[in-house]
C-alpha cells in the first residue's frame, strides 16, 4: 500500500536510509514500494540520547532504518533492555512489548512502544525530582 507524505517547509525524512530534506515549500508525494521511512518528529539524534530509554530507542531506530545491519546492533539493545529491567522492574510490561516487536521484526511497531517507554520514563524522572 502505497504511503503518502507530506513534509513542511525544511521538513526533514528519512527514507530507505537516506536523509531527505525539503525546500522552501510543502511538498507532497508518495511511496510506492516498502521501505523504512521516519518523518523528522520520530528521528532521535545520538547527542539526543541521553537517557536509558532514550538509547533503547535509538537502537531500535537504527536497525528500523538499516536492517542489514541489525546483527551489530541487537546485542546493544538486548545489553539496554536487561540494564533498564534490572533498574526498573516496574517498566517490565512495556519492555515485553518492545522485545516482541523486536523478535518478529516489526521495527516500527517497536519504536512506537519505546515511545511509550520514553514517556514513562519521563514520568519516573518528574515524579523523583518533585520527591526530593
């Protein structure tokens, strides 16, 4: 099924590994074969990755946009998720989710749950800062 964008001016995407980004004015197109595609809203820079689930997320990213290459990647997110676990039992849940989505190699579906679990953890860190 074809996938149809839209992109705002200066509006960057990647699509199939590559980095495009739009000129001056919005542009619409479409996609007509299947290829992983994250609009600018959903792509999360190394230097944006400062938290545990923040770095599970882009890991997951990673093998969404270059899935020849998930074998060096997997153990890095595996290595993430347990450490994340061990800390935070409570995110148990949606980490199995995550790890599904993961197994049947459904990328985008699981970064979508990281979303959930970058949320979550948001959560976590407001409600220990108000704590203290």
């Amino acid at each position: 099924m074809p996938l149809k964008l839209t992109l705002k001016p200066q509006e960057k995407v990647i699509i199939g590994g590559a980095v495009v980004k739009n000129g001056a004015s919005t542009s619409h197109f479409t996609i007509e074969n299947n290829v992983p595609v994250l609009r600018q809203a959903d792509i999360l820079t190394e230097a944006e990755a400062t938290t545990p689930c923040r770095r599970i997320y882009l890991a997951l990213q990673l093998m969404y946009i270059d899935e020849e290459n998930c074998a060096a990647t997997l153990p890095i997110f595996s290595a993430l998720v347990d450490e994340l676990l061990e800390a935070v039992p409570s995110m148990k849940e949606l980490i199995s989710k995550t790890n599904q989505y993961t197994l049947n190699r459904e990328y985008y579906q699981a970064l979508k749950q990281a979303k959930k679990l970058i949320a979550y953890e948001e959560e976590l860190l407001i409600n220990v800062s108000k704590s203290c």
